[in-house]
C-alpha cells in the first residue's frame, strides 16, 4: 500500500537533546557548600535589613532542615546544549492600551477556571519543567473555551512519559512538553492522591527534616515514577484521556534581553498564562512576600534553572513585577504565590519565554464515534486539513483507530494522508501510533513487516526500545498472534541491526 511507504519515510527520529545543568552560567556545584542550610535566619535578617530592599524574607517550613543540594533537587530545568529544543518564534498580538496591573486570578474571562487559582507540588523531584508547562496549558484551555473545558493536565504523564531526552526527577525543557503536547497528547490527571482523573502526581507533598502540619518528612531525590500508559487512578481509557494542543512558541528568543517584558504582557493578556523560567538564587528560598531581586552571585549563590506559570503583572510601592505561581506548594512564599521584578530580566526571567499556542482538545471532535458512526473517513480527513497540521493528523489517527475499532476499517487513502502529515512533521512517536492503529487491518503480518522495517531506521539502543515499546502496546490491543508476529518481525530487525553495527 502507498501508506507504507510513507511509514517507512516518517522514521526520522526525534532528535535527543544533550541537556546539562547551568553551570556554565554561574550555577553552584561545589559540594562542600552545598553541605549548607538553605536557609539561616542570618540570610533572613540580611535581606530584611538591606536598605532600599523590595522584598521580605522569612521561614518557609517547605524547606526549614533543608540543605541547598536537597533544595538544588528541585530546580529541573536544563539547557539543552545544542538547541535542538527552541520553539520558533512567533510575535504576539498587539493589544493596545495594556492595563498597568493584570491578574488572571480576577479577570472576568476566567471567572470559571478555578486552575488560576490552584498551586501544584512537585514534591521531592525535579519536575517543575512539567509543572510550569502542564498548569500554563490547563488554563489556557478553559479560558479559550470561556470556562466549558476544565481540563486538569497531568504532571505525571509528562515527567513519567515524555521520553524527548527530558529525564523525569532528573530534569527536562520546558519547551519539549509544548511538542509532547502536540504530537503524543497528555492525559488528565489531578494532584498526588486524586483518584478522579485518569494519571494523578505519584510523588507525596513532602517537608525537608521538620515536623509539618501538612506533610510528611521528605526522604531525599524521588526515582522517577515509570509511565503506566493507563489510567491507574480513574480506570478510564488512556487514549480517550488524552488533550491536544497545537504548536509551540516563543515570543521572546534567546538574547532578547530586557526587549521581552511588553511582549510577554501582550501574550499574557490575549491568550493566557505562559510557561517561563529563571535562575533561583539562595536568597529566592526565604520569600515571604514583596517585589523578589536576586543579590550578588558571590553573596547569593545561583541554585539552578526553574519553571514556572507567569499570570500577570503589576507595580508594588513603585517596582514593577510579574505575578508568577509556583509549584512548592501552597506553605511557601505568598501561599504558592510570589513577585519577582518586571523589565530587567531578573534572573533572566524574561528570557526566554515559552508558550503553547492556541489551545485544543483536538480528540474531542472525534472520540464518540463509536457511538456516532456518522463520522465517515472523509469528514475524518476534512477536520484533520482544518486544524494544525500535526494537531489535526493525531486527532485523525484516533478517529482512524475508533473506527477500526467498531468494525469500520479505515481506507487505504486516509491512512496515507494521515501517515503523510505524521512524516512531514518527523513525528515518530505518533508513527508509532499509526502501527497500533493500522494493526486492525486484516494484513496484519505485512502491517508488522512495516514496523519492523520502520524501527530499523532508527538509530542504535533508542531504535530498539521504540520497538520493543511498539510490541508492547500491540500485546493489548492485538490478537495473540499478530503479537508473535510483531516480536518475530522485531526480532529479525534487531538482529540485522546489531550484525550491520
């Protein structure tokens, strides 16, 4: 069929990035200092006294016992070396007549988007590259839909299963999370015990070696919860548990400087909270309240690379600030909440800045048709050329597999449209996809000659993975046989692959 061809055109992998910490740009590594409290009413007593200070410090139980490399755990986002990650750049709509102050928390627009409001907890884990992502996403979905969408977007699913060359508690890109989104979907999932949504955090609310009201003592760096692929706390489908959202971008790039602060306004305003990060000093670790400014590196040590959700702006007893929430819990800082200086990239905050695009649950036009079978190829097809490209063909390929599912094989020609767009964009997880959809096809043999034939353009242990990763999807899908194919298939492949090395 023309469509395998197209399958095996698309295995172009996505490129994994080489990410390593900012010790390039001042990060502190030495080990005997970071033997160090985090934080010392010394520190505390500084800042407070400090003429002409913005800013208040003070215990945060969230860290009281604390050493700086139990706190350096924390802040997980990297920087990839070799710029494979940046999202293109996009100049944001001009909105004339910006308010001097903004917070979505009490815009109209999002009177019924009660995640404004909500902090998250990354727990003892470096995920905040997934946090300051996922919570950016889940607003703008319910102020895009005037508050009728109140998708909860899992951290779990992110830091557990977006495999493009983030390492889970280990760190990652913010702006890998924007192409997961695209590409693979993320499910919804709520916070570390939540049992309604499909993949809720894993990882307990912890307090660093104090007795807490709220939390129980953490224990040190948490392992990276392994990707369940299923919805362990709901039950539901996984794959109908998935949301989309279309391409990524940026409207600050890197080098931008203090150039960045009225563009992120103007994105802030006409579409929603954006993904950002900065450099956490020692000091950001006492914020109690007021405007944040980082002291000297040599005073103030720099921690490491954190992301956040940027929701508005303002000007405090005359220091402009960005209103911003993290993901420490709702005990630290201005209950989760905190201020940091607008318009001199303060730790570098203005750059650079990372947003997802307008947001869509692209699935949602396609995922009751099984109980809807007016749904034809064609109108598949047609709704996946309006939408964005790789958004559009994701959304497709479900409908595709729904349709196989209830006995109505998709054709030939929409397979290939599919499959093509899955090419154009190199997007070989969603490949991936189209074997285990394609796999209600009655061919199913030649299907996984296809697969084997695709893996094997991949590179080295990674190929190899993806195609064991591919048999093991098949397994629930499949039919005990066409599973022994896929591995006898794979088998061959990967023995080819290691005799040719």
């Amino acid at each position: 069929m023309a469509f395998r061809r197209l399958l095996a055109a698309s295995a172009v992998a996505l490129s994994s990035a080489r990410l390593a910490r900012w010790e390039s740009h001042g990060e502190l590594m030495d080990e005997e200092a970071l033997k160090e409290k985090a934080v010392t009413q010394e520190l505390i007593d500084a800042v407070n006294s400090a003429k002409g200070s913005t800013w208040t410090a003070g215990p945060n139980t969230r860290f009281a016992g604390a050493t700086l490399k139990d706190v350096k755990i924390l802040m997980g986002t990297l920087q990839d070396l070799d710029n494979n990650t940046v999202l293109p750049y996009k100049a944001p709509t001009e909105v004339s007549n910006l308010p001097d102050e903004f917070d979505w928390r009490t815009d109209p627009r999002a009177q019924d988007c009660p995640s404004l409001k909500e902090i998250r907890d990354q727990a003892d884990c470096g995920s905040c590259w997934a946090f300051g992502s996922v919570e950016a996403m889940t607003d703008r979905i319910c102020i895009a839909s005037k508050g009728q969408q109140k998708v909860h977007l899992s951290a779990e699913d992110v830091t557990s299963c977006c495999t493009f060359g983030d390492m889970g508690c280990n760190g990652g890109v913010p702006s890998t999370v924007y192409s997961y989104y695209r590409t693979s979907g993320i499910v919804d999932g709520g916070n570390y015990g939540d049992k309604s949504m499909c993949y809720s955090y894993q990882l307990q609310p912890c307090a660093h070696h104090t007795t807490s009201p709220h939390y129980k003592n953490c224990t040190g760096e948490e392992p990276t919860p392994s990707c369940a692929r299923k919805c362990v706390d709901n039950g539901a489908d996984w794959g109908t548990s998935k949301h989309y959202g279309s391409a990524g971008y940026s409207v600050c790039q890197q080098g931008s400087g203090t150039s960045c602060a009225q563009a992120m306004m103007q994105e802030i305003y006409k579409s929603g909270p954006i993904t950002g990060m900065f450099f956490v000093h020692r000091s950001f670790l006492s914020y109690k309240s007021g405007v944040y400014k980082a002291g000297f590196f040599f005073k103030d040590p720099m921690l490491g690379g954190h992301a956040i959700k940027i929701l508005g702006w303002g000007t405090e007893n005359g220091t402009p600030y960005w209103l911003v929430a993290n993901s420490w819990n709702a005990d630290w800082g201005q209950d989760g909440f905190f201020k940091i200086e607008r318009g001199t990239n303060q730790c570098q905050i203005e750059n650079p800045i990372i947003n997802g695009g307008p947001v869509a649950d692209w699935f949602s036009h396609f995922k009751e048709s099984c109980l809807h079978t007016q749904y034809t190829d064609a109108q598949v097809l047609t709704g996946s050329r309006r939408m964005d490209v790789i958004g559009g063909a994701v959304a497709a390929l479900r409908a595709f597999c729904d349709l196989a599912r209830c006995k109505k094989r998709p054709d030939a020609k929409g397979a290939e449209v599919i499959v093509n767009a899955l090419r154009r964009e190199g997007a070989t997880d969603c490949v991936e996809q189209a074997f285990c959809c394609f796999s209600h096809y009655d061919d199913n043999a030649e299907m996984l000659e296809d697969a084997s034939a695709v893996s094997a353009q991949l590179a080295g242990v990674e190929a190899r993975e993806q195609g064991r990763r591919f048999c093991r999807t098949l397994s629930a899908l499949a039919p005990t046989k066409v599973v022994r194919l896929c591995w006898h298939a794979w088998g061959r492949t990967e023995h080819r692959m290691i005799a040719s090395a």
